[in-house]
C-alpha cells in the first residue's frame, strides 16, 4: 500500500507540473492582476464587517482589493490545474486499478497533490502582494490565500470527476470563481457586507485576511468554515472517483487444493480400493515382505 501511494503521487505530481500553461498563468498572470486591478482602485477608506465579530471596520479600499483580487486569481489558477490533472489522468487511472493499485491509494494521492499544490499557489499570490503592498498581517493573509486555494482544489476536483467536457468545465470554474471573490469586494459590491455572502466559499477566507490585516485578530472559526467547505467538495468529488473506477484487479488466491496432488500417494500402510469401490483395509506392503 505504501508503494502503491508513494507511487501515485510521484505520478499526480509530475503530471500537474507538466502544465505549462498553470506556470504561464500563476508567473505571469498574478503580479499583472495585481498592477492592473491595483491601479484602479484608490486608497480611499471604506466600510468593511467582520461578521465573524460584529465589528465594522474602515479599511483602504485598494488594499482590501488587493486580497480580493489575490483570491480572485489564486481559486482560478488552483481550481483550472486540479481539473486540468484529473481530466487527464482518468485513463490511466483505470489503467493503473486494473493493473492492482487499490483505490485508497490513488484517491489518497489525488488529495495529497492537490493540497500541495493550493499551498504552493496560495504562498506565492501572498509572496507576490509583498511588492504592491506590505501589511503587517501578511501572514494571515497567505493562510487565508492557502485556505482559499485548497477549497477550489476540492472543487476543481469535483468538477473534474463530474462533467464530461472541458469546456463545461472551464466556464463553471471561471465563472464561479470570479463572481464568487468579487461579492467579497465592498469596494466594487454594495452587497459585500450582507448576510447571504456567509453562504459563499470564498467568504470565510477573505473574512480571515480581513481580520488579520486590518483587525490584527485571527479568526479560527473562519479557518474552520473554509476548511469545512474544502471536506465538502472533496468528499464529494472522491466518492465520485471512486464510483466510477473499475474494480482493482486482485491476483489469484493459491487455494491449498492447487497445492496438492490430484490423487493420496500410494505407500506403505495406505489402504487400496477394492473391486467393490470400497476401500480394503489391507495395507500395502513393500514387494517381498509376503512369507
């Protein structure tokens, strides 16, 4: 089992690396998000709520735009390369239970990689940010950024395991993803501060950087809701996985009858059939022990 997993996320690794396009996009494609979205907004203040605590807070309206957009980029990236992987590797995933790889372990590697992944995204988009802005709770919002990531990992998964084409794909994950983060944006949203946002998968997360770089306070209950919504999609997408790969294939139990010989080994003591079809209760004995 160790092997088999080992294996498997060597493999589901190598083939989301191989995405040249997700490098293009999260090298190129975050630090140019975030000049243009940055550059036009201004540093006016503006009413942001942690609902979390009921507070009301005033932030700068460009730089709560750079972690909405900071999300808006990384759930787009993470979600497209998880579905982009499993699309792909669906046929050799059959190919690999047929052959003996149990399901546990390639559901067990999907899942590792895919984490992985959402916190390699998730740390570089906040590493990023540190050249157009320098919050003192940077660190929260790389853990929100994180956590954010490894949700539309669960639900790239899911999309993945669901729909038959990649262009049903890609439109639900686009568009889910960017209208999702730009609700969060009060700046952009007047609804950003209503109650119906708590419902959204990105709200936890952007509550969470909120709360940390403007608040200084960690909110371990919006760490718990964007963990929660990341156990939902993956649960879900797995036991879609699982539904539709074939059975492993089990090598064939030596039953102890193979083992033995068709017919008792005839010797000293062992009794003889008679004409009767019955067994004679005369013992053999070895020729020329007869008087």
């Amino acid at each position: 089992m160790r092997q088999q997993l080992e294996t498997a996320i060597r493999l589901t690794l190598a083939a989301q690396v191989r995405n040249r396009l997700a490098w293009i996009l999260l090298v190129a494609f975050v630090p140019v998000w975030y000049l243009l979205i940055g550059s036009m907004i201004s540093h006016a203040s503006t009413g942001f709520r942690l609902r979390a605590t009921g507070a009301g807070i005033m932030v700068d309206g460009h730089d709560i735009t750079l972690i909405t957009a900071g999300l808006s980029a990384i759930t787009l990236i993470t979600g497209f390369v998880v579905f982009a992987a499993v699309r792909r590797s669906r046929p050799f995933d059959r190919r690999l239970v047929l052959s003996g790889y149990r399901h546990s372990a390639l559901i067990a590697a999907k899942t590792t990689a895919a984490l992985a992944q959402a916190a390699g995204i998730g740390a570089y988009a906040a590493a990023v940010m540190l050249i157009f802005w320098r919050p003192a709770g940077i660190g929260a919002i790389a853990a929100a950024f994180i956590l954010g990531a490894a949700t539309y990992a669960a639900f790239g998964l899911l999309i993945g395991v669901l729909v038959r084409g990649d262009l049903e794909g890609f439109f639900l994950i686009i568009m889910i993803s960017m209208l999702d983060t730009f609700l969060e944006n009060p700046v952009d949203n007047p609804l950003a501060n209503k109650p119906i946002l708590e419902f959204f998968p990105s709200y936890a997360p952007t509550q969470f950087a909120a709360a940390g770089a403007f608040h200084h306070q960690v909110l371990a209950s919006m760490a718990a809701a964007s963990l929660a919504w990341t156990a939902a999609f993956a649960v879900l997408g797995l036991a879609v996985l699982r539904l539709r790969l074939p059975r492993p294939a089990h090598r064939p139990r030596q039953a102890s009858s193979m083992s033995r010989p068709a017919h008792p080994a005839i010797g000293p003591g062992t009794p003889l059939a008679g004409s009767d079809g019955n067994r004679s209760s005369a013992p053999i004995t070895s020729p020329g022990s007869a008087s």
